[in-house]
C-alpha cells in the first residue's frame, strides 16, 4: 500500500533522529537499565493552555493532539524501539493530550499519575507540585525504562529545562541532590 506525502516525511524525519539517537548511545544504555527515566512533553495539540469549560476526564473540552502529534507520539515510540526498549513503565499527565501521546508510543500499559497533571494556570503551585513529584520519583525503583508524559511546566518545575512539545529530556535522580539532565532528544518532527 502506497504511502502519503505526510507519512513518507514522518518516516524520513524519524530515520533521522534515529541517527541522531544511536550517537547519544550512553544515555539510551542508563535508559534501558533503569538508571535514567525520560520526561516527555506530550506530542503537538495546537494552542496552548485549555479552553474555558474545561474538564479533566472530558477530552471534547480539551486541547487535543492534532494529526501531526498522533504521528510524532507514535514516531517517538519508534525511537525508543530502534533503541532497544520495547516496553516501558509509561506515566501519564491525566490531559487527554498526555495520555493520547503516552498510548500512541505503543510501549505500555499507560498509568495515569496526578501529581504529572499541568499547573500552567496556577503557577504559584508549581513549587510545591515539582517537589511532591520529586519526592515520589526519589521513592520509586522502576528497574528498566520509565517514561512520563507531562506537560511543560512540569518538566521546567522539575529540570528547569524547557521542552519543546514531543522532546524527551532524559535525567537521573538522585536521593539528595537536584534531578540530574543528562540528555535531550528533540521531536522527531
């Protein structure tokens, strides 16, 4: 069956981040063992913030994924698999945008975890809410890949890096010290 213009660039874009991934090779390595995890923006949804009205649990009131970020969720799980990691402890934001992302990468049961959920309107509680992850992460030992699927502000609150919808920033962390960036991997598109 013949392929779309949309799908053979996605395809092409992705063989290219491939390349570009195999290089970080040591990363991918912390990944696969459990001594690194993965915050990952949710992939393209048009706009920013939410509508009025909106409602957790009732996605016709959300932002959404576009077309685009359907296809860069499921690039971006291509690129964990071209990387040896099939399957993943996958956490979710509970915005339909961040669990339609987390699903599409195709690595795993996806496990809701409210402490990921956005605080982009109320930004005083984003100390308070980084920490809270930052302690439960510290409490964890996942032992192989995990990814969470979150938003920007929640991976800026905890790294203080700012992702770009569909990056990856990889990180280890440590029990009693700042969570540690030791890798970025740009959206596959």
């Amino acid at each position: 069956m013949p392929i779309g213009r949309r799908q053979f660039l996605a395809l092409s874009l992705v063989a290219a981040g491939f390349e570009k991934a195999q290089a970080a090779e040591p990363f991918w390595a912390e990944l696969r063992s459990g001594k690194a995890i993965v915050l990952l923006r949710h992939a393209e949804a048009p706009g920013s913030g939410d509508p009025p009205g909106f409602k957790l649990g009732d996605c016709s009131t959300q932002r959404n994924l576009s077309e685009d970020g359907r296809a860069q969720s499921r690039a971006i799980g291509d690129l964990f698999r071209a990387n040896g990691i099939a399957s993943a402890a996958v956490y979710s934001s509970q915005w339909c945008r961040c669990l339609d992302t987390a699903r599409l990468l195709g690595l795993g049961e996806v496990v809701p975890l409210d402490l990921l959920n956005s605080f982009f309107g109320d930004s005083s509680a984003g100390p308070a809410r980084s920490a809270a992850l930052l302690d439960w992460l510290r409490e964890q030992s996942f032992g192989g890949p995990a990814i969470f699927v979150t938003h920007q502000v929640n991976i800026t609150g905890l790294t203080g890096e700012v992702p770009d919808r569909g990056e990856m920033i990889v990180a280890r962390i440590h029990a009693d010290r700042p969570v540690e960036v030791i890798g970025r991997v740009p959206a596959p598109f």
